[in-house]
C-alpha cells in the first residue's frame, strides 16, 4: 500500500504542480491553516502538522484548491508556496502571513472572523454592544447576498455607494465605544481586533474582485 501511494503521490505531481502555477497567475488567492494528527513513528503519539489550504479567489471562473502539507504553523511554508506572488491573499490574522504582507503582498481581512468576536461575545452574557455590532455586520452581508453574480466593476461601484458608508458608521461606533470599556475585557477585545484590522476587513469594499470573508476556503 505504502508504495503505491508513493507511486500516484509522483505521477499526481505534475499536475499539481500545473494547477498551483496556474493559481499564482491570479490576482486574489485565499489561504488557510488546519492541524491534522501525523503518526510520529517510535514516539508513541502522534505530532501536529497542518495542512495549508489556498484557493483561487471567490469571484474567478476558475474554482481550485491546492493543500500543502507541512510539519509546522510557521510562516516560512506560506512564502514558500506562494514565492514571488504579489497579489491580495485575503486571510486571517494569523501572524505566520504578516511577513508576507510586509515584503508587498496585499492583505483582505475576514469579516467573518470579526462577527466571530462579537458573536462570542453576545452568546457568553447577552452584551447589547455585542447585538449592535452583529446587526451592523449583518447589514454588510445582506448587500453582498445581492452582489454575487455582478462583474467586479459593478460590485465594487454598489459597494462604494450602499456598503462604504456603513463601514465608517461601524468605524465610528466602535472607536467611541472602545473608550467607554476597560482594557482587557472582552469587549475590548473584541473591539480591538476589528480596530486594528480595520484596513484589511474593509479592503473588499474597494476591490470588486475581493470578497467579504475567507469562508470560500
């Protein structure tokens, strides 16, 4: 057994090979990082790896994934894949994408991870700040429910015109409420993480080609 998937691991190669060149020719790319269990042979356990997942953007005719598996979370397997790409790498906030993001590529943040924070949040003590956070979001992916199947152009000129000006009210809010919560409380955190971030999450509106979140991979 072991040999033959040794064998279609070397006769797949090439084909992998073709579809990741063919991914690196596209201007928005997603990626994502998953731990699976390796068996670590004469120690007793297994070893956490993980299995780096990129895509094609969502909005591409072409649909394609390829997985990279490596033995660790480090950063260095992601500049490696992607080597001399330079386009929009929409992804979390993971620290292992920032050098890439410093030596030029251009990062899209997820807003799903951001509702993630607050919906933590609502769902552990019933936070009213948290529900109105949520209901801004939600206002966000009700525009995008109707943006699915435009050209990008057409995407991003109803994004300008009904989604940017929701954005700066979010902006807005959550910059006067993070000065009435303590530091270090969860609403803090919450708060802060679409702050800091606040760039990255709300590049799609500027960029027809790129989504609201990383959820397509």
């Amino acid at each position: 057994l072991a040999q033959w998937v040794g064998q279609m691991g070397v006769a797949l190669q090439p084909l992998v090979d073709a579809l990741k060149a063919e991914m690196l020719t596209y201007p928005v790319l997603h990626a994502d990082e998953t731990p699976v269990a390796m068996l670590d042979p004469g120690a007793g356990k297994t070893h956490r790896a993980y299995l780096w997942s990129y895509s094609i953007g969502a909005f591409e005719p072409v649909k394609a994934v390829v997985y990279d598996f490596a033995e660790s979370r480090a950063g260095k397997h992601a500049r490696e894949f992607l080597g001399s790409w330079r386009g929009t790498l929409v992804c979390d906030d993971y620290a292992g994408y920032k050098a890439l993001i410093a030596d030029g590529v251009t990062e899209a943040g997820c807003m799903a991870h951001a509702r993630r924070k607050f919906f933590d949040l609502h769902a552990s003590n019933q936070s009213q700040l948290a529900e109105h956070a949520l209901k801004y979001i939600q206002r966000l992916y009700a525009i995008e429910r109707e943006l699915v199947d435009l050209p990008p152009e057409e995407r991003r000129r109803i994004r300008q015109e009904e989604a940017q000006p929701i954005l700066d009210e979010f902006h807005d809010w959550l910059s006067r409420h993070r000065l009435q919560v303590p530091n270090g409380s969860s609403t803090a955190k919450a708060i802060d993480y679409s702050l800091k971030r606040w760039t990255a999450l709300v590049l799609y509106a500027q960029d027809g080609q790129v989504p609201i979140d990383n959820n397509w991979i």
